[in-house]
C-alpha cells in the first residue's frame, strides 16, 4: 500500500516501471529527491522564476494532461479532482483547490506541506513554488478553455501556515500589487 491514487493505478496495471522508467498510463514520472528544485526555487532568480513556472504551465497543457487523459469538456469535476489527487499523491503537499468559478476563470488553492517551501534554503524573501505555479495555471487554462496566470500570496517558506494561490486571467492581476506582478510573466500569462 503507498496511498489510494497509486494503489489504484498499480492494481490496475496502469503504474509500470519500464526500461528503468515509471509511467503513469503513458505520463513519464521519475521519483526524485526535492533538495535540487528547492535550491532552484530558494535562488529567487526572477528569470529562473518565470522558467520553472512557463514551461511547468506549457508541459502540463501539452504533456500531463493529455497523457493522465483528462477531458475537461465531459468530466470538469473528476478531471480537476484526479490532477489534484495526482499532484498530492506524488507527494507534492496536500492541495485543496477550494474555489473554483469557471464562468469567471477563477480559483483559489492552498497547499498543506509544499516540499519546495518546508525546509527553504537560506531566508527566502518572495514565495517559492514556482512550479506548483505552473501546475495550476495550465491545469485551469485547460479547464477553463481560456488562459489564465496564477500568483502564490502566501508561501510556507515566508512562514505562512500553508501556501495560497491565486489563479485568473492574467490581466486582472492588480498591477499595484508587487509580489502579483513580481511573479508573473511581461507578455504571456
Ligand atoms: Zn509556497
């Protein structure tokens, strides 16, 4: 027994390990150690920051979610609740996507235990997740069918209780809000 999502798929035969590979159906996942992204994430390097979240977003749209095969058009809640399950069962924190207004293209999500953000590098002075950042906005650009930026205004690593997120399109982004704007991309979401 690992957790309830694994065993599933491994009951199933729908986790393999394959040539020195794990595949989730045919989505690639590797279990890694988590003190190299959090060394990345605690540089606070903006043009680092919006690499992790850009091609987090983009691989999401183009790779994860086609390949966990989700489909938004027919099943908009067990897609979201099966990527969030995802993310928690690979052991990225505990996430709870707790608002979701898909007329507005809105959404609200915390997260329990971010590994990037438990045990941060140095004395981080912006939030880290930048790649948890990327998750949920691809994940809710395909859901929405609209493109949508996503902002983390707490951060465990600024000894928040848990990290909040903030997902819309990108120009509703109050743009007198520093740590918004600090975080998301000049031209594209
Ligand atoms: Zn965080």
């Amino acid at each position: 027994m690992l957790n309830p999502f694994y065993d599933k798929f491994i009951f199933t035969s729908n986790f393999k390990y394959r040539g020195s590979n794990f595949f989730l159906l045919d989505l690639p996942v590797a279990i890694s150690p988590t003190a190299p992204l959090a060394r990345i994430s605690a540089m606070d390097n903006k043009a680092i920051n919006e690499a992790l979240y850009l091609s987090t977003k983009d691989a999401t749209m183009e790779d994860v979610i086609p390949l966990l095969k989700l489909d938004f058009k027919s099943r908009f809640n067990n897609s979201l609740k099966l990527f969030e399950n995802f993310l928690s069962s690979s052991g990225w924190g505990e996430i709870s996507m707790v608002d979701v207004y898909p007329r507005k293209a809105h959404a609200i999500i915390t997260v329990k235990n971010s590994p990037i953000a438990s045990k941060p590098k140095g004395n981080p002075k912006n939030p880290v997740d930048h790649i948890l950042r990327g998750y949920f906005a691809g994940v809710f650009s395909k859901a929405f069918g609209r493109d949508v930026g996503c902002v983390e205004l707490k951060c465990a690593a600024l000894g928040d209780s848990c990290c909040e997120f903030i997902v819309k399109p990108a120009p509703e982004f109050s743009r007198d809000k520093p740590r918004s704007m600090r975080q998301l991309p000049k031209k594209t979401p």
